[in-house]
C-alpha cells in the first residue's frame, strides 16, 4: 500500500505511477534528503515529539539506509513515486513501527524544498571552484601574453591593437561576474523551509533554527506559503548558468574562429580536436563547437523551468516537480563544459607571429594617427576626416599607413611630422594606452594583479 493510501479505496493506475514517479531521476537526491531526515528526526527527539530512543533509532535505521545505497546494495521503487517515499518505506521496512514517526511535523512539500537546496548549495561550490581554476588558467596565460600583440575587433571587422593578455583578462572579469553571481544566488538557496509543512506551518513545537544549525543553513524561510512554492533560487541558479555558458560560448565561438586557416591565430592541442571521417586532413574544433551548442540547452532548462513556474498558483502544485530534471542536467552541463574548456585552453598554442602581423593588415593604427593630429592642435572630428581620407588613399594605392611618405602625409594635413611613424607603430598604439582598464601591458599588469588578488581572496 502507498504511504498515503488510506483514503484510497482503489490502487494506483500503473500507467499513473509510471506517469507521475519521479525516482528515476530524483534518486539523485537521496543524500541530501537522508541529511535532512536526520536532522528532521534529531530535532523531534530534542524537542520531546518523540523520543530520545525512537529518535536514535530513526537516525541509526537512516544511516544504514545510506551505506547501502552508497554500496549499490538499494534498488528503489517507482511504485513508492519519488526519493522520500522510497527512503521512507525503507526505513519502515528496516526498523518497524518506529519509523513511521519520522514525516511528523513535516511534508514532502518542505522535504523537497530542503533536499534540493541542499542539493544546489553544494553544487554552487562546485562549480564557482570549477569557475576559479578556469580564471587560474586565464590570469597565467595573461602573464605570459602582456606583449603578444593581437587585432582587437569590433563588428567583426579589424579595429585597433591590443594585446592577447588584455584580450583573456576580459574573460576573467566575466568569469568574475559569474562566480560572483553564483555566490549570490547562494545566499538565498542558503535558506532552509523545513517547518512550512504541506503549506501551512505545523502545530507540533519544531525547532526549526536547530535543524537549520545542523544542515549549515544561515537562515529558515519566514513564509509557509512561499517556503514549499519558491523555486525562485532554481530559476536564480539556472540564469547564473545562462549566463556562464553565454561568456563560454563566446569564448569558443573566438576559438573556432581563430583556428580556421583564415584567422590562423592558434593551434588546438590535438587532445582536444576531432578529424572527419571523410576528409583526411581536417582538424575540427568539436570541443569548443559542442560547448557553443551546450550552451541552447542550458538556455532551454532555463526556459523550462521559467515556462513551469509561470502563473502557478500557491502553494505546491505538482507541475514544480518538473523543476528536478532541468535543474539537474544544467548542473551536469556546466561542470562538464567548464572543466574541459579549461583544459582545452591550458594547452592551445597561440601563434603570436599571426597574430602581430593580422595587426599590420586593415589599418588598426588609423585612430592613432587621428590622435596624432590632435596632439597637434586639430580638432578631433577633423583630424578623424583627413585620417579618413588618408585610409581610402593607401586602399586606393595599395599601401599601408607606415609605408606613406612625409610628403604624401603632408599633401593631407601639414600638421603631420616625421615622428608620424612612431606614433602609429603598432606596439606604441597598444603602449600608448596606458589608461586604467586599457591594454597597454603597464595597464595589463594591473588588472592582472588584482586579479591576482580576487582570487586569493576566494580561494583563501
Ligand atoms: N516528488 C515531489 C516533487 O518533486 C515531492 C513533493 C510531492 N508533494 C505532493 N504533495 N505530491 O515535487
């Protein structure tokens, strides 16, 4: 019989409880909801619910319910529907009448609520670690790339010089954000529901900061009502996921760019690329390719859950236990994809002679010949034209703006001296921007100290 069979005057449809079991995919959390039946059982019995001895029973019965089962020794049952009501009808099995004084006080409704914020605070740590060794990588590459000068773009079109390590160090302050975003996200997971009940409280005398105490949870929820139907840390989590796999996908979106033989800015670690099974001598960027694609489906959770909760009602409605499996699968996404775009990027080789001279091609220097001109009393709109007009010259005769003479340079602006070609040098363009946040290495080293100094600040 079900555990809340009595009203029941006839059993479940089988094609029900295969409809609506949700232990395929919520055993997943069968830690997290033995940790809070414990604690749920240690609170009764300190409370005098139960007592001492029924309580030392239920904990004792519990935990050897969690040995065998991190033994493989448990096989659950879709007919007891989803992880409490198997873990519960085992204890009752294992230790008698006794167990049936567990689920006092409670309901799978704050029971579910706990177990997966639990569930994600733990994965939240995961994953901002997971987060800062990908930054480690970043700010290491950085160091070693303050000189390596690259086209920086924008709209895709080559736009002026900057440097490899300006260019990572923009990815540590996204991946910065998000860590950051993880972390918020985690103080308000960090709540424990336990005591909201089926929606309305409980009568018995919980003591719900001791169960809070014993799971490590810095606060308990101040709404029945919201406590059993906020699935707003959910949805918090998985836009911090979005967001994250946002700022991969770009990454890698850079990466397939960069090593097409058009680009031909880096060599992909033979590790981490595939070959075709037709053409002989492809190197595909399947890797990088894969976490761009990952990227849709981690969207669609979001959705998902987004979509589920829209106009739901309070409190609990069974529709919110379709929040496990995109929860899940984002969890497992982003962990995966996170840890192998580290190591991809750990050991791809940058081809910095490329890379300088896709610097040379496409007038990456013309806004520094405009400054030039300012530096020298024209006004900037103007100096920007004569620039202009000088661009479409050297397009017109082939050339590039090094190679004009003076006397080519002054038919366009008297202004223009000999100290023209150092001012557009490429690496003074890039040195030249020493502004606060700029590329210049002088600036670079900065961010890249203080970067240095975020993550000694988390990692402790
Ligand atoms: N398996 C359910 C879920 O994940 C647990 C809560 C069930 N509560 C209920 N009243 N049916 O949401």
């Amino acid at each position: 019989m079900k555990l809340w069979g009595g009203r029941f005057e006839k059993s479940t449809d089988k094609k029900v409880d295969d409809f609506h079991s949700s232990i395929a995919f919520d055993a997943r959390l069968y830690r997290q909801d033995i940790k809070g039946s414990i604690a749920h059982a240690k609170m009764l019995a300190a409370c005098g619910i139960i007592s001492g001895e029924e309580g030392d029973a239920i904990v004792k019965g519990l935990e050897s319910i969690l040995d065998d089962i991190d033994k493989g020794k448990i096989e659950f049952s879709k007919e007891a529907e989803d992880i409490h009501m198997n873990i519960e009808s085992l204890l009752i099995e294992k230790i008698g009448d006794v167990g049936k004084k567990l689920h006092t006080g409670r309901s799978r409704n704050d029971q579910v609520a706990l177990d997966i914020r639990m569930y994600l605070k733990d994965e939240i740590d995961e994953i901002s670690s997971l987060i800062a060794t990908l930054q480690r990588v970043l700010l290491n590459m950085a160091k070693e790339h303050q000189h390596t000068l690259m086209p920086g773009y924008t709209h895709l079109q080559p736009a002026q010089p900057i440097t490899l390590a300006h260019h990572l160090m923009a990815y540590f302050q996204m991946f910065k954000r998000d860590w950051q975003r993880f972390r918020d996200c985690r103080k308000r997971t960090d709540i424990m529901p336990l005591g909201s009940g089926a929606l309305a409280g409980t009568t018995y005398p919980l003591n719900r900061n001791y169960v809070a105490d014993m799971l490590d949870f810095s606060d308990i929820t101040d709404n029945s009502l919201d406590g059993v139907s906020d699935r707003d840390f959910a949805l918090e989590f998985l836009s911090c996921c979005s967001i994250l796999m946002m700022h991969l996908s770009r990454f890698c979106e850079e990466i397939i760019l960069w090593a097409t033989k058009e680009f031909d800015f880096i060599e992909l670690d033979d590790g981490f690329s595939t070959g075709s099974s037709i053409m002989p001598q492809k190197k595909n960027p399947d890797v990088a390719e894969l976490i761009r694609g990952k990227t849709g489906r981690v969207y669609g959770n979001l959705i998902s859950l987004l979509t589920v909760m829209k106009s739901l009602p309070l409190a609990y409605n069974k529709d919110m236990q379709e929040d496990k499996e995109p929860v899940f699968d984002a969890v497992d996404t982003v962990k995966k994809c996170v840890a192998i775009f580290t190591d991809m990027v750990k050991t791809t080789k940058f081809k910095k002679d490329n890379m300088k001279a896709a610097c040379l091609d496409g007038f990456l220097n013309a806004t520094d010949a405009a400054d030039y001109l300012v530096g020298k009393g024209i006004p900037f709109r103007r100096a920007h034209e004569i620039t202009g007009r000088l661009v479409l010259y050297c397009i017109k005769n082939n050339k590039d703006l090094q190679q004009l003479s003076l006397d080519e340079y002054k038919t366009f602006c008297q202004a223009f001296d000999k100290d023209i070609y150092d001012h557009i040098d490429i690496k003074n363009c890039v040195y030249q921007r020493k502004i606060q946040g700029g590329p210049s290495p002088q600036a670079v080293a900065q961010a890249i100290k203080k970067g240095e100094e975020f993550l000694q600040s988390i990692q402790g």
